[in-house]
C-alpha cells in the first residue's frame, strides 16, 4: 500500500454519470422506486429522477429515485391533511393494532431492509443494518404499545366543575431523515406521530432513500392511504419546502447542526412545532483501573468505528486516564486492527464504507491534518489505500491518534469518519471541564469501576445522555436528546412522543350548581 500525501489527490474518475435528471426509461425497471403520497406510488410532477450511488462502489447506480419539488411536496401534505381526521378519531387501539401489524411485517423482511439499507448507506450488514432494523422493529412495537398512554389529567375542581385535559395531535408532521441510520431515525418519529394520532409527509435523504421506501411499502398494506407519505429529493429543495409549508404542523429533523440551525429558524418564523436532533463529538471517559477486554470492547463500540463513525453519538474523543492511556492505547491498537473493512454487504465485513465522495474527502482533509501535525502520533490507520478492492469504494480505515488535547480540531470538530482521538488526563475536575468544553451535548461515555464517582461524573457531563460501563445504541423507552447545539426535544420515549407529537387542551365544564 503506498501513503500518498493526501487522500483528495487520489481519487479516480467517476465512471458513471451520476447526474440527475435522467428518464426512468434509460435504467432497468427494477431499479425505479417511486415515491408514496396518498397512498399511490409516484413520479415527481418535473419528472426528473435522482440516482442512488453505491458507496461500495464508486458509480455503481442502485436505482433511480423521484427528484421531488415542491408542488410534490404540496400534494404530499394535502394528502397528509385528508387523512388526518380520520387517522386522529380512531380509538387508539386501531392506530395501536396497525403499528403493531407493521413491526410484524417488517419483522418479516427484516432481512431484506438490512440489504437495502446496507446498499445505499454503506453500513455493514452484520454490524449496523440487521441491528438497525431490530430496533425499527422494537420501536414499532413500543409506540403501538404506548399509544392508549396518551392521557390526560383532571383537576379536583370540586364537584359543580369538570376541568380536565387532553394530550390532541399537532396535526402533519413532516420528518426530514439523515442518511446514517435513515431506518433507525425514521423508527424514532414514524411510529411515535402517528400512536399520538398524527400524519406523516416523511423526506427521505439524498443519498439513502431505498430503504425507507421499502418501509413506506411495508407499511402502506396496513395504513389508510395518506396516513404515511414519503417523499424524495434535495434537501434545499423538498426539506425546504417541508419546513415552510404551512400545512406542515411540527418539523421533526434529524441531521446536521448547521442545516438545523436554519431549520429552526424558518419553522419558527411561521411559529410551527419543532424539534431536532443534531450532531455531536462525544466525549469517553476512562477512569484508571484494570484494563479489560470489555473495556476495549466498550469503547471500541461506543466509539461506532463499525459504523464507520457516521453516527451522531460516536464517542470519538477518547479521555484516557494517564495511568493506563498507553495500555488502552495498545489494546484498542490491537483490537481495531482485527477489524475487517470491505464490501458492507459480506458477513465478514466489520466496518463498511463511508456514504459518498464529499464525506470521504471530509474525513481525507483531518486526516490529513492529523498526519501532517508533528505533536500527533498515528497510531494505527491513517488514508486509505489507493490500489485493490478498497479503493474501489469510499472506504477509510479504522484510525486513532494520540498526542492530542482537547484544542485540536481533530478533537473538537464532528468528523463523521472512524477516526479517534486519544487525549490523557490526570484530574477529574478538569477532564470534566474538558468534555464540557465543546458546542455539542449529546451523548458521553464514563468507563469506571468505582461506581460513585461514575455517577458523579455522569452528572456533571452536559450531555443529554450518558452511559456507564457500556457503550450501545439507543434502546426503546430511553428519553433520547441533545444537549446544547446537538438538538432540542426528545425521542424514542413515551415521555418524548407526548411532549414532541400532542399538545395539551384545558376544558373546563360547569355542572350542576349546589
Ligand atoms: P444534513 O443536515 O445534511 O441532512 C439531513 C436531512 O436534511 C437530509 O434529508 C437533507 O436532504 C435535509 N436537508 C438538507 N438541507 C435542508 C434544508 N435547507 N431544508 C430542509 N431540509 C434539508 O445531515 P446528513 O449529512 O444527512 O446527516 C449527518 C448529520 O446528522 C450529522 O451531523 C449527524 O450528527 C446528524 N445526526 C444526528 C442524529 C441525532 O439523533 N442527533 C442522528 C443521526 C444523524
């Protein structure tokens, strides 16, 4: 493997056109997804069609999708507004049985929506994709659990008053998806707006819309039509139309904090319902202690290298005790170093590729940095190789450097990419203060057997959510939000669906004067 001096001089022609604007006539039927509104699947009123490239495999074209506008997105919330009423009427054990229908059936393709979606994402099928979509399946059946959980409270007004009140839908809720983990992301608002009563115009990502149109046909055989409508296209198109559309009630937004930011503003200039979930640089915290496999294990999952990184609660800034940083150090060397990169659709593969050219020459620029930087060490990875079947892909390797603070921008900055950054520390004030010191709070890490000053820690963290001694994903039930500028609102929760998905009516009846 030779080691070029940077990754973006290296990247050979793309081979295909990945323009868009192509008829669907030019590209094999089998290719061409359509989109859902109203329960019909259809072509975008333009006609114009987006490819969805391979990111295994430079140029390969995965299908064709609607290049969406916003006359698409009109009808997509009209159709949304038709089927509100009778979708909010019904008695919530309907809406309940429906949800739960639909964990079923996409229990049942579980295995096709892991392969589609680890085609378009590039995540891997064993590690991401068939995990990602159990927790579809999880939390499909939790929010059709909750739904008769939407309750409200009455008042001990005395007995010539009734004063109670009622947890009623916000109306259409438009879903704008990221393309990390679209199925997850789509599972942590679908099925909450529509328990709560809602409808749903969903905006699929760019880059990863197949398989959230496969899960928009799992679910249209149970929905009534209009009930759930997916639309696809830019995000500075369709997202946009979507947030100031007035029929839109509440924008929920997954994605990064720069388009959030904006996101905000625009809804709240026309004073809609908002919430966001954004981007993160989350801080792990190594307590000295013996260092065991499950630690290394601990971090290496929560550092979501298997997921090449591309995830918002990647605990990437690595916090190392100086009394054992140069034994995890080593370990972690070790452990990532076993770790397959390839092709995300082969069961061996542990990490698969990143989502698309602009995101490899991203994480290409800090590593550069990282590399080109004398008070770093790399430790193990560095640019990806040029030559054989890696290079036939945006793949990067499993990196970390040590040599850091907390001032690098390798340390501060979201890098969507597997690269780590080890930083030692000798007290606990200040690495507290160092963890703090960032724009975002979503998620932390704290690695310590002394289970006191880990709770102590973990409540000094600005963070939304913190873990002690384990490193996973999202589980079903968790309240799920960031801190800071990582989001506002909450997910994945009862507690979420009610606050993000219903607002509260007050009715106050006089009965019999005594
Ligand atoms: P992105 O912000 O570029 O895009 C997200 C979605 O917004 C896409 O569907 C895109 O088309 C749409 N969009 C883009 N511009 C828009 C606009 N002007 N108006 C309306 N919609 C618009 O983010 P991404 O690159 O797809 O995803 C990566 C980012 O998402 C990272 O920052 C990551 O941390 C964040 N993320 C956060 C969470 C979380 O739960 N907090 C989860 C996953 C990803």
């Amino acid at each position: 493997m030779t080691t070029p001096s940077s990754v973006q001089s290296r990247l050979p022609a793309n081979p295909a056109d990945t323009g868009t604007g192509t008829t669907a006539e030019q590209r094999p039927e089998a290719t061409v997804k359509r989109m859902l509104i109203g329960g019909r699947w259809v072509e975008s009123r333009t006609g114009a069609w987006r490819e969805v490239i391979s990111p295994a495999h430079r140029g390969r074209v995965l299908g064709q999708v609607p290049e969406a506008g916003p006359d698409d997105v009109d009808r997509a919330v009209a159709a949304a507004r038709a089927a509100w009423p009778a979708w909010r009427d019904q008695h919530f054990t309907a809406r309940q049985r429906q949800l739960l229908k639909i964990a079923d059936l996409v229990e049942q393709r579980a295995d096709e929506l892991a392969r589609i979606t680890a085609a378009d994402t590039g995540n891997a099928l064993r590690t991401q994709a068939r995990p990602e979509v159990a927790t579809l399946v999880d939390l499909f059946r939790y929010f059709g659990g909750v739904a008769g959980e939407v309750k409200g409270y009455t008042l001990p007004a005395g007995p010539a008053q009734l004063q109670y009140t009622r947890q009623e839908p916000l109306g259409v809720v438009g879903g704008i998806l990221p393309w990390n983990s679209p199925l997850m992301i789509a599972g942590f608002k679908v099925p909450a707006a529509l328990a709560a009563g809602n409808t749903v115009v969903l905006k699929a990502a760019e880059d990863a819309p197949l398989s959230i149109l496969l899960l928009a046909e799992i679910c249209q055989d149970v929905l009534p039509p209009g009930v759930l409508n997916v639309v696809t296209g830019a995000g500075a198109t369709v997202g946009q139309a979507l947030v100031n559309h007035d029929g839109v009630d509440k924008v929920s937004f997954t994605g990064s904090t720069e388009v959030g930011r904006r996101i905000a503003q625009q809804a709240a200039s026309r004073l809609a319902h908002v919430s966001l979930e954004l981007g993160g640089k989350s801080p792990s915290i190594v307590f000295p202690g013996e260092v065991t496999d499950a630690l290394i294990d601990g971090l290496l999952l929560s550092s979501r290298v298997t997921r090449q990184g591309q995830s918002c609660t990647a605990g990437t800034r690595l916090f190392v005790h100086r009394d054992v940083h140069d034994e995890v150090v080593a370990r972690l060397v070790t452990r990532m170093s076993a770790l397959t990169v390839g092709d995300p659709l082969d069961e061996a593969t542990d990490i698969g590729a990143i989502i698309n050219e602009t995101q490899f020459r991203t994480v290409g620029d800090y590593l550069d940095e990282g590399l080109s930087d004398p008070r770093l060490t790399l430790e193990l990875g560095g640019l990806p190789p040029d030559t054989g079947p890696l290079a036939e892909g945006y793949f990067h390797l499993p990196t970390l450097f040590s040599g850091a603070d907390n001032s690098f921008r390798l340390a501060r900055e979201e890098i969507f990419g597997p690269v780590l950054v080890a930083i030692p520390w000798d007290d606990v004030d200040d690495v507290i203060r160092m963890a703090n010191d960032s724009a975002y709070g979503l998620a932390a890490y704290v690695w310590c057997d002394d289970i006191h000053r880990a709770v102590d820690t973990a409540h000094r963290l600005e963070a939304g959510w913190v873990q002690v001694n384990q490193g996973g994903g999202q589980v079903v039930g968790q309240s799920y939000g960031g801190y800071k500028q990582s989001g506002i609102g909450r997910e994945v929760s009862l507690e979420g669906m009610i606050a993000g998905f219903t607002q509260t009516k007050q009715i106050n009846i006089q009965l019999a004067d005594r």
